[in-house]
C-alpha cells in the first residue's frame, strides 16, 4: 500500500489516512495521516493501534522518511514507543522526527522517558532514539506558527486549543497543534471548535480541511457535528470530517454541507 501511495505522490501532495477514528473507535483505526509528495512520506500521529493498521496493509511503522506527533494523547502518540525502540534496536535507524524543541522536552519527560530510557549501557535520552527536525518559528501573533519544509512538502504547523476544557485561548492550552500543507491542505488534528482558527491561519488557498468531529455533545475538547454545522457555507464544504467515533453510519455529513467523511487508506491527491 505505501507504493501505491508513492506512486500516486509522484506528480504531487497525496494525503491518505491510516486510521479516521476518534480515540476509542473500533471500526476505523485512531485517526494517523500518511502525507506524500514526490515519493517521500511523512506519518503524522502514531496512535496506539497505528503499527497494526499499517500492518495490516503490509507497512512497517519504520517505513516512512519522516514523522511528526500533533500532542500527547495515546491516540497519537500511543504507537511512538514501539517506532522508537523498534527502530534503535531492530532496524538500526533512527526516525526523523519533525517537532519543537518545547514539545521535545514535554514528550521526553512525560510520556516516552518511562518505556525507552533504561538500556544496558545506561541511561538514554529522546535524541539517542531520533534525529529531530527542528520547524523555525514563525512568530505567535495570532497564535503561535513554525514552518518547515521535508523534501518537497512545505508544513506551517500551528498551536491549537484541544485540553484541558476550561481554557479558551491557545497560550493556556496544553500542547497540541495542527498542519497546514503547501498552503493547500489543512489537517487539524485534535482541536475545540475554534472559528478564529480560519482567521488566524492563511486558508485562503486551502482546499481542503480534514478537521476533528466528534459526533455526540457535549464538545468539551473535542468540536462537535453541530457545531461544526454553524461554520459558513464555503468553508464547510472543503471539511471532510476526520477522528469520528463508530456511530458515524447515523450521519449525512454531504446533506449537512460538510464535504463528507474522510476515509480509512483513500488517497486525497492534489498535482
Ligand atoms: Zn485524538
Ligand atoms: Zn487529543
């Protein structure tokens, strides 16, 4: 499957998702986003069932040139363990891993330290297992931006409100953040419903938008269909609604104006 997506990156950006679902789906795998552009691959989020779904199509979790994680929820970083100890003592590579030298430290220290730092010769830190690529930073006004640029996929990548529920603004958020691709495709990962994001971020040139839906209310951290359901006519139909729990088959996101749900291994193509 990871060369029928190469092939079809060859003439341009292809995004196809590993897993739609949202955290605790079991019909689709947690939602993780292959992301390919002249043959170079990029996974971004590596939830904890996300090494079996690429499995399953025959894809090792080590394949891929480069990765990124989007905030340390186990259904986006769960799977980063085994990338990391797989890769060092199996495969004898270390992973390019595309993230802030702040969220560096936040994923080390809190979430990967545990499961990888003891080796027999010692102790090991976060970049004995990665090489990271470091984003420049942009500036944080509207809200915090980097940008980077891997092979020939440029990313801005931008702080996003997700947890915990009380916060309204992205300075009191915990880390998470999202993806804009070459200008043309947006990825939000896991975020509150947050309009003032289409103001802050650039999306005068996006085509599309693979946003975070949870289905039922209340949408304490995550945005939910209805709410999503009040954005303007034009942007909703660039949404294709991505991190949805099993009872999706209930809804008709198209009668709603949405583009549609996006959907497991599809390839999304822009030349
Ligand atoms: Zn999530
Ligand atoms: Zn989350």
């Amino acid at each position: 499957m990871l060369n029928a997506i190469k092939d079809a990156s060859e003439s341009g950006l292809v995004f196809c998702f590993a897993g739609v679902g949202s955290a605790f789906a079991k019909l689709n795998a947690q939602t993780s986003l292959i992301i390919a552009k002249h043959r170079k691959t990029l996974l971004v989020d590596i939830g904890t069932n996300i090494p079996q779904a690429l499995h399953e199509k025959g894809i090792s979790i080590c394949d891929f040139d480069f990765y990124h994680v989007t905030h340390s929820h186990a259904d986006h970083i769960g799977g980063v363990e085994e990338l990391l100890l797989l890769s060092r003592y199996v495969k004898r590579k270390k992973p390019q891993l595309i993230i802030t030298p702040t969220y560096q430290d936040i994923l080390w220290e809190k979430s990967l330290k545990g499961g990888c730092e003891y080796n027999e010769q010692g102790m090991l830190r976060f970049s004995d297992f990665i090489t990271p690529l470091w984003p420049e930073w942009v500036g944080a006004t509207p809200r915090e931006v980097y940008r980077i640029r891997v092979g020939d996929i440029a990313l801005e990548i931008f702080r996003t409100i997700h947890i915990p529920a009380e916060v309204t603004r992205w300075e009191q958020a915990f880390w998470s953040t999202g993806l804009c691709v070459d200008g043309r495709a947006l990825f939000t990962a896991d975020t509150r419903f947050d309009p003032s994001m289409f103001r802050d971020i650039d999306t005068s040139h996006v085509e599309a938008i693979f946003h975070d839906c949870q289905l039922g209310g209340p949408g304490l951290v995550h945005a939910t269909y209805d709410e999503l359901k009040t954005l303007p006519a034009d942007l909703k139909k660039k949404i294709y609604l991505t991190h949805y729990s099993d009872n999706h088959k209930e809804f008709d996101p198209r009668k709603d104006g949405f583009h549609g749900f996006s959907e497991p291994w599809k390839i999304y193509k822009w030349e």
